[in-house]
C-alpha cells in the first residue's frame, strides 16, 4: 500500500512533507493577511483624507464675544455674593456702549 514510500531508504521523510505543508499554508496566510492589510490601509488613509477635506470650517469667534464675556463675569460675580461690584460692573460696561 502507501506504507512502502515511508520505508528508511525512501526519498519522501514526513518531517520534509511536513515542512513543505507547514510552508506552503504559512505562505498562504501571509499573502492573504497582507491583502488585507494594505487594502484596510489605503482606505484609512482616503478617509482621514476625505474627512480633512469635507470638514467644514467653523469660525469661534463672535462679534459679541466681549460683551457676553462681561456679562457672564458680572453674573458670576453676583452668584459669589459680591452684587454690589457686579452692579458696577454692568453699569460700566453699559456706559462704554
């Protein structure tokens, strides 16, 4: 049967068949891991590009930007108990508009 392929003096030694399987499956998995891997790449890197791009830019500044930064530590100061420094502060801020 196939027992006689094995024998001493044969050629084929199942370490060597081994060998070449353990290679030929190690080889297989390393080329299907690097398709997926540069395919996931290149599409991590056109959708950063595409979110750079279509991004909109918003501006933070406001025209009033000031005037509601006064407002807002004139409430604060009320809040904290000092009302009669935060009534000076609106009053100012109100004579300089």
């Amino acid at each position: 049967m196939g027992t006689d392929s094995f024998e001493p003096g044969s050629n084929l030694d199942p370490n060597d068949a081994a060998k070449r399987l353990q290679a030929a499956v190690v080889s297989g998995y390393r080329a299907g891991f690097r398709i997926v891997f540069i395919l996931s790449a290149s599409l991590a890197a056109l959708s950063f590009i595409l979110a750079f791009l279509l991004m909109p830019q918003v501006n933070l500044s406001r025209p009033d930007d000031e005037k509601l930064k006064k407002e807002g530590r004139a409430r604060d100061m009320a809040r904290r108990g000092k009302a009669e420094d935060a009534e000076a502060l609106t009053i100012k801020n109100q004579e300089k508009e």
